[in-house]
C-alpha cells in the first residue's frame, strides 16, 4: 500500500500539501547529522514501539550516514520520554518515536504535562498506522459484524468486552464501536493485552479487541473468531477479513506511530530525516519487517503529518470523555 492511500485513511489531505520546493529539497539535501542520531523510546525493549523504532533505525542510518540509536526511557506512560526529548537541543540529533498514546491520549489525559504536545514539538514523519481485529469467543452466536451488533442490541450490555487498559487503543476501538452501532458492552478491565486474551480464550468475556498481530495464532487456532478490521479497508495479512466499515459505515480506528523533534529544529534536518523515514518505508525488506509486527507503513512528510496529527488531537480528546478514561 502506498505512502498517500495510507494517509488517506485517517485523514483528507489538501491537494499539493505534500509538495516540497527546490530550494527545500536542496536544503534537506545538503543538512547531515555530525553525531549519532537518538531516536528516544519511551516503553521498554522489546515491546512493539521499541521492535517498530530499531526498524526505522536501522532503515535510516546509512542514508543519513551517521548511527541512528535507539535509547528506552521508560516510565510515566511514555510522558519521561517526551519530555526528555522536549527539553533537548532542537538539532535533528534527538527524536521521540511518539504513539497515538504518549502523545495524543496523554494529552487529553493528564492535566499537568510539564510540556506542551503542540508548541514544545515539530511533527516530522507519520511512521505508520496499526490496527485492532474484533475477535469473539467461539460460542458467541455471531459470524459477522452485523449479527453481533443484531446481539449486542437484542441483549444490551449482556456481552463481556474484554479492555486491555483504560485509555488503551484497544478500549478506543471499542467505545467507537459502541458508539457507531449504538450498542452496549458490560467493559471488563485488564492489565494489558496478555490476560485478557486469555479470557477471552476460556469464554470468561465474550468480545476484545486486540491489536492484529498479537491475535493472529489465536485466530489461526480457532481459539476466538475474527470479525472484522478496524482499519478502513482490508488487511493484506487477513484479505479474508471483512473490515468493520464494510457493515458499520463510518468506522475505522487506527493507532500510529510517528517521529516529533524538538521545536526550533531546522527544517531541513526534519525533511531530511522524513525522506529517509520514507524511502526505508518503500523498501520491500523494511516494510515485511513492519507488517509482521503489525504495522502498515507510511512514511509522510512533515506537513502530512502535522495535518494528521492536528486532527487526532481532538479525536482522541472526544474518545477520552466518551470512554470515561482516567489516569487512576
């Protein structure tokens, strides 16, 4: 799938926004990291923005011809990370690997940032999107999106949903839902992704949306039953599996994964580094490595990026009330 179709996804953008002058292309050209590049974690090795951030690292770094690093500063749901990086020299030499999470619900999250997400930031490449998969324990009476929504109607809140953290992209896939097809789950609430998955294997709840990846030996097992995508078009992974927009128009939830520099950062440090983000994206090697951990590619440019981003905000702010999420 392409860079544009990919935005268009989530966001319509201005026709020609894209566009980058000679004299910006000869700028970004000619600026070169003169020390190792930092692209700054907030969540521990291993998990899915850490494996996702040495992709890109490793994607990036002969074209800028300096060692492009990642460092894992874990802590405060992503919040030590940020403001790491808001606080450091607006060089191009420190970026943070941000999610939908750390810098979108977070915002809308916490009252006492001790940074800005807008002012303190300059969006520099949309990395790539992700998306959940609607999975149902195998009893559940439901073969596809209509006929849960036709049980989830006739039986208001008598289907467990299964939420992976308050707050989580899981939970905003699923208040979206319920909210597209105005139905009503009982929510059940975990500590990650892991226990509730193991709920829903043993028909303890009935319903979870869980990131596709981290669902698919479930599904390839017959241990739960796919639905649907919450992508807007189909998966290249599962081009079985209807999405969710294909019965329930207007839905489509997806988490991201973007690079934000510091604000002040030259211009042609941040498009230097977005083009090099996307022709690592373009490559065939680079993009099998992120669609097996559940990522589409992307790789924007930073005007996409900052027009996505600006419309997430507000999104997520809505989702955040809707759901009733809090930081306790």
């Amino acid at each position: 799938m392409q860079r544009r179709h990919c935005l268009s996804l989530l966001a319509a953008l201005p026709a020609g926004l894209a566009a980058t002058v000679p004299g910006q292309a000869q700028a970004a050209a000619e600026w070169k990291p003169d020390r190792p590049v930092r692209l700054i974690v907030g969540f521990a090795p291993g998990g899915s923005t850490d494996t996702a951030a040495r992709v890109v690292a490793q994607g990036i770094t002969a074209g800028l011809g300096q060692p492009v690093v990642v460092e894992n500063r874990t802590g405060a749901a992503g919040n030590l990370a940020t403001e790491h990086v808001a606080r450091s020299a607006p060089d191009g030499h420190t970026l943070v690997v941000a999610s939908l999470g750390s810098h979108a619900t977070n915002a809308a999250l916490y009252n006492d940032l001790p940074f800005d997400v807008v002012r303190d930031f300059a969006p520099v490449t949309l990395i790539s999107l992700s998306a959940c998969l609607l999975a149902v324990h195998p009893s559940v009476p439901a073969r596809s999106v209509a006929e849960l929504v036709a049980l989830a109607k006739a039986k208001p809140g008598a289907l467990n949903c299964g939420i992976a953290g308050a707050g989580s992209s899981q939970h905003f896939a699923a208040v979206l839902f319920e909210q597209k097809a105005d139905v009503r789950f009982t929510h059940v609430s975990y500590r990650g992704g892991a226990p509730a998955m193991t709920d829903l294997i043993s028909g303890q709840i009935d319903v979870m949306f869980s990131p596709t990846a981290e669902v698919l030996q479930q599904l390839q097992a017959g241990q739960v039953r796919g639905l649907g995508v919450t992508r807007q078009d189909r998966s290249p992974r599962l081009p079985d599996m209807p999405a969710i927009a294909e019965s329930l128009p207007g839905y489509q939830f997806n988490s991201w994964l973007g690079l934000f520099a510091p604000a002040g950062t030259p211009a042609p440090a941040i498009r230097r580094i977005s083009e090099e983000v996307a022709a690592a994206m373009r490559r065939p090697e680079v993009r099998t490595q992120m669609e097996q951990f559940g990522y589409q590619p992307v790789g924007s440019t930073p005007e996409e990026f900052a027009t996505f981003y600006a419309g997430e905000l507000p999104r997520v702010k809505e989702l955040v009330r809707i759901s009733g999420a809090t930081v306790n």
